[in-house]
C-alpha cells in the first residue's frame, strides 16, 4: 500500500512538472540579461531577438542590462540564477574569451550554463577618424608602421568586442599601438568621432549610422566577404592582409539544471525567431545577420563555444592581457 501511494505521489509530480512544461512560459515574464549598457551593439540584437522570439513562444521576454567587467558581472548573476527557465542570458563572442582574459571569473562557460542557441553574427570593421591622412587599409599599414607610437587604438573595456579585435588586429600586424580602454563603446565612438583618438575596430551594429553619414573612415571587413550593407568597404584579405577575420556571435544561455523540456522549448521559439522576416531585415539593418535555424541549437551551441576558447586563448596569452 505504502509503495503504491509513493508510485502515486511520484506520477503526480510528474504529471504537475509535465503540465508546468507545457504551458511555460505562462503569463510570467522571462528575464534575459544583457551583460552590457543599455543601447550597445548586444543591447541592440537583444532587444529584436525579445520582440521576435516572444511572439514565437507566446510569453513576454524583457530585457534587463547588467553591464560591467566585460560582461562577467550579467553572466555570472545568470549562472548564480533560480534554474527555472524565467532567466536567461544574451552575450557575444566574449563568453568564449573570459575563461581566459580573467583569473577570477566565478563561472565557467561550459559547465555552469545550459546552451540555447546562436542568434546573431555581427561583423567589424576597422575605422579611422575622418582626420587620419590614409585613405585604405594599404595606405594605412605603412603608415601604423611608421606613427605606432604616436596613434591611439580605442576600445570598449577588457574584454570587449572592440579589444578582442584590436588584439587580433595587433597580432596580425605584428605592431603594437597605443590602446585606450573606455567604459563602453558610446564614450569610445564619441572620442573616436572627435577625434581624441584615432582607430577602433567595432562592429557594424554600433557604428552604421556613423559609416552611412560619411563621419567614419572604414578600413576593412574583418571578414572573408564584405558586409552585405557596406559593400563598398574591402575586406582585410583584398586589401592584402589575409586571415584577419573577427566575427562577433551571438549567444543565448540558462543556468545549469533548467530543465530539458524548458530549454527545448526556448530553443525551438529562438528557431523561429532567427527566421522572422522582420528581424533578419532588422540585422540587415544593422550590418549583422541572422544564424540559420541549425545553429540556434543547444548542441551546436556547446560545439562553437568550445572551439572559440581554443581559438582565443592563444591570442591573449600571446598578448599578455589579463583582467582581475
């Protein structure tokens, strides 16, 4: 009798946990922490992947920005989260490079999250100061040469999208500039429009309204083709500087332990999304494009992830550049 009333309780639990599944998200709002400054270029892909990807799933996702220490801060607090379903995170490339840039993280990517999918692809370009006598990249190279000690590099912070490229860039060139860290992109871009400083690797959905006013010298694609909304600017490789490629992905994640039957269900609305017509044409937009369906899957999630550390790690051990 004791042993059918505990088979009972355990199907009723079940049952409860199956139904809970079922109609998640209900009327509750999902969380999604953006680890970065309201009105940046991940804030700008979150905030149309939320439109896109609440409609497929029928419940509400609200953006909420927890920026600071290259984005270590938001994903930390998502890792530390209730493994429910209702938080969820949106970072880019630099979850595959903070395993390494800092010592104490407090998390690791691979093992304290359960992975979503891919979202987004985000290309840079290298830009100039409308001051800067070159006019392309071939003109530009001999001219860092000769002036390296005298030009700035700006970039967003330890760990930004803008300081991995610029490291890439370095690395590449085999010179180093001046590098300038700001607390963000916008004081970056401002100092960089104003002249204050004179290069910044950033990408295309923080600086295309720049480029389409004329007030940004573009250099290169940091690409193998050019960015569909700006096919006048050459890629690195034609303008003879080959393997220079720096993509910006995009990424959504939950705390470990959220239950299968919740992630597949995140997955399967971030699917639909990534085919939305009105969000592809809302990365187009902004120079960035949306994955195909097959990426925006746990398991091809993991496998990129995992191989963007590898990629990484040399580069910035190679560079000498750590965060505490």
């Amino acid at each position: 009798m004791k042993v059918l009333s505990k088979l009972a309780a355990v199907a009723l639990m079940l049952s409860a946990f199956g139904a809970t599944a079922q109609e998640y998200p209900g009327s509750r709002p999902i969380s999604a922490v953006v680890p970065f400054a309201a009105g940046g270029p991940t804030d700008k892909v979150a905030r149309e992947l939320a439109l896109a990807m609440s409609k497929a799933l029928g419940g509400q996702i609200i953006i909420e920005n927890t920026g600071g220490a290259g984005g270590t801060i938001g994903a930390k607090r998502v890792a530390q989260a209730k493994n429910d379903g209702y938080t969820v995170l949106i970072h880019h490339i630099g979850m595959s490079t903070a395993p390494t840039l800092y010592r104490n993280l407090g998390f690791d990517p691979l093992k304290d999250f359960e992975m979503i999918g891919e979202i987004a692809d985000v290309p840079m370009l290298l830009v100039g100061n409308k001051s800067l006598p070159p006019n392309t990249l071939k003109e530009l190279l001999p001219y860092i040469k000769a002036n390296a000690a005298k030009l700035s590099l700006a970039n967003a912070g330890v760990g930004s999208a803008s300081h991995l490229c610029g490291l890439m860039f370095m690395s590449k060139i085999e010179t180093e500039l001046v590098t300038v860290p700001y607390k963000g992109t916008a004081p970056a871009l401002t100092d960089l429009l104003g002249g204050q400083v004179n290069l910044m690797c950033d990408q295309t959905t923080n600086i295309a309204g720049q480029l389409r006013a004329n007030a940004l010298k573009p250099y290169a694609a940091m690409q193998p083709r050019r960015v569909e909304a700006f096919k006048d600017v050459p890629t690195a490789a034609e303008q003879g500087l080959p393997g220079l490629e720096v993509k910006i992905w995009h990424a959504m994640y939950a705390p470990k332990g959220t239950p299968k039957a919740v992630i597949d269900k995140l997955s399967e609305a971030l699917q639909k999304a990534v085919q939305d017509p009105k969000f592809k044409a809302q990365m187009a937009e902004l120079g960035a494009e949306a994955v195909p369906p097959a990426k925006a899957k746990p398991e091809s999630l993991r496998a990129h992830l995992a191989s963007e550390i590898a990629k990484w790690s040399p580069v910035i051990k190679k560079a000498g550049v750590y965060a505490d």
